[in-house]
C-alpha cells in the first residue's frame, strides 16, 4: 500500500539530501496542479527516472509514501459514512476469504517454483492484502533481509504499474457496474495507490467502493504479522497504519456535518488530484535494474499468483455480484 519502492531504493542506507529530489517533486506538484489522469502520471514517472536516473529516490519515494496516505485521507471526505458501513462490514468475510486463499496459494506456488520461504511469503502477503505495506510490515516480523524484501517489493511495484494501465479497459470492455470495478480492483490490485489510481479512472463512483474495501483488507497486515512473528523468529512487531483511522474520521466527519458539503468535496477533490502527483514519484522510483526481475522464479510466483487471484474474484463477481 505504502511500501511500494523497488529493490534499489530498499538497499539505499547512505544518507541523502532533498536538494536532488526538489525537479521531482516540482514536477509531482504540477501533475497534481492538473489532475493528470493516474496512468500518465505513473508512466511519466517511470519515463523520466528511466531516460533521466533519479538520485533522489528515497527522498521521493518517502514524499510518495507521505502523500498516498495524504490523499486517502482526503479521499475520506467524499466517502458516506453509510457505504463505509456498508461496504466494510459486507466485505469482512469476504476479505477474510481472499486473504487466507491468496496466503494457501501462494505457498504452493512458491513451493511448485523452489521459491526462497521468506520471499515467496512476501510476495503472496503483498498480493494478498496490500502490496508494499504488507511486505514491509511482515519482513521484520520473519526476519527477511533486505535482498529478499527488495526483490518481492520490486516485482509488486512492477506489477501495481500493469494493473493501473489494464485494469480499467478491462472493465470497460466488460460492462462491469462501478460497484462491480471497485471490488475486483479492491481485491485483484497490490498497492492502494494503484487500486484507487485505477478506480479514478474507470470513473463512474468506483472509487468510493474501491477505497473503502481496499482499507479493509489492508488491515488484515497486523494479525498476519503477529502470527507470522510467532511462527517464525522475528522479534519486531507491526506497526499499525494509522491513516486508516483518519479516512474513517474523514467520512464520520463529512457525514456528521453535511452542512460544509462543498468544503468536503473540495477536500476529496484535493485527495484525488494529489494522487496523480503520488503516482508520478511512484514512477520516479523504477530503475533500470528493476526489470531485470521479469526473469525467474520469484517473478513467475508472482505473475502466476496475480493473474489467477485476478481470473477468479472476477467470475466470482459477475456470477455473484
């Protein structure tokens, strides 16, 4: 969720200034002035650091962090507290489900293709909760170095970028109900970043629904991470994500005080134009090493991972709804 940046920036130790990061994010601040559609900041992002290197990557991918958790806050102010009821308490056996099958299938997977135990726990955990947050919270808790974080945070960034660009033609193409796109994302994307990227442009009051499920899965990243310390021999706990709370804060306030209607829509409107400059730094953050991942064993676990989670939550969702 917001844990996304790819190995080379996991490995960077040595201090950095933010002078070198100051063209990124004047550049995040003028994709955000425009509201630039997510999957053009994404790809801009990834362009420029590709053609142009970027030195700053810890310092924009720290300013990504910040700012994802910035916009979803925001994001809370468009948010009824009645469909985040709703939503929530209808998805939480649900997302209990997807959780614990994506977990199952993903160690089988990581054991059909001799993947490392801790890396091949780290990617099924990123798929199956939220991406980059869930590895980082479960990597202390098992001990994981940070070659093996680096590697499945990387192929999760990768993939996060694809689900942003194919996602919505997708959904398009199938007809599928705002209800219905912000469910499948919700539960088929990694990152929350990506995940309301792409509900913002499929349109429709996808993102609502998208946003709200995908929080509630994100918090299944504390009990996995204490239960994963327990089995294992990590001693360092999860730490939890606290600007869940304020999102839900967010629409409890708007609700509570429907008086300031426009002043909350502004702020949602806020939260989504900032996404589009989250989304450029997250860009920034892929270097040329990374695709080097889009080789091996990790990357087929991942890859085959993804595309069956993917398939089935959306037969499941046409024939169930």
């Amino acid at each position: 969720m917001v844990g996304w940046w790819p190995m080379s920036t996991v490995e960077h130790t040595e201090p950095v200034t933010w002078k070198p990061a100051i063209p990124w994010l004047t550049a995040a601040a003028v994709f955000a002035a425009f509201g630039a559609a997510p999957a053009i900041a994404l790809a801009a992002g990834g362009a420029a650091a590709l053609i142009l290197g970027n030195k700053a990557r810890a310092k924009t991918g720290l300013s990504a962090r910040w700012l994802l958790q910035g916009s979803v806050v925001l994001l809370g102010f468009g948010v009824r507290p009645g469909l985040l009821w709703k939503v929530g308490a209808g998805s939480a056996v649900l997302t209990l489900f997807t959780v614990s099958a994506v977990m199952g299938l993903g160690w089988l997977l990581g054991r059909f293709y001799r993947v490392d135990r801790k890396v091949s726990l780290l990617v099924s955990a990123g798929t199956a909760i939220c991406g980059g947050s869930a590895i980082a919270a479960l990597a202390p808790a098992i001990e994981a170095g940070l070659g093996e974080t680096g590697v499945a945070m990387a192929v999760v960034f990768l993939l996060n970028g694809v689900a942003l660009f194919v996602f919505p033609p997708i959904g398009h193409a199938l007809g599928l109900s705002a209800h219905s796109f912000g469910v499948w994302s919700a539960l088929a994307i990694h990152d929350t970043s990506s995940v309301v990227g792409a509900a913002a442009a499929f349109g429709h009051g996808a993102l609502p629904i998208a946003t709200t499920m995908k929080l509630v899965r994100a918090l299944w990243i504390i009990p996995l991470s204490l239960i994963a310390g327990r089995m294992g021999t990590g001693k360092k706990k999860a730490k939890f994500p606290m600007f869940l709370l304020f999102f839900i804060g967010a629409s409890i306030l708007s609700g509570v005080l429907p008086s300031f209607a426009s002043a909350w829509g502004v702020l949602s409107l806020t939260g989504q134009r900032l996404l589009s400059g989250t989304l450029f730094l997250i860009g920034a953050g892929l270097g040329r090493e990374d695709f080097k991942l889009l080789r091996g064993t990790v990357f087929r676990q991942a890859v085959t991972l993804w595309l069956i989670v993917a398939s089935v939550t959306l037969v499941g969702i046409h024939f169930f709804g």
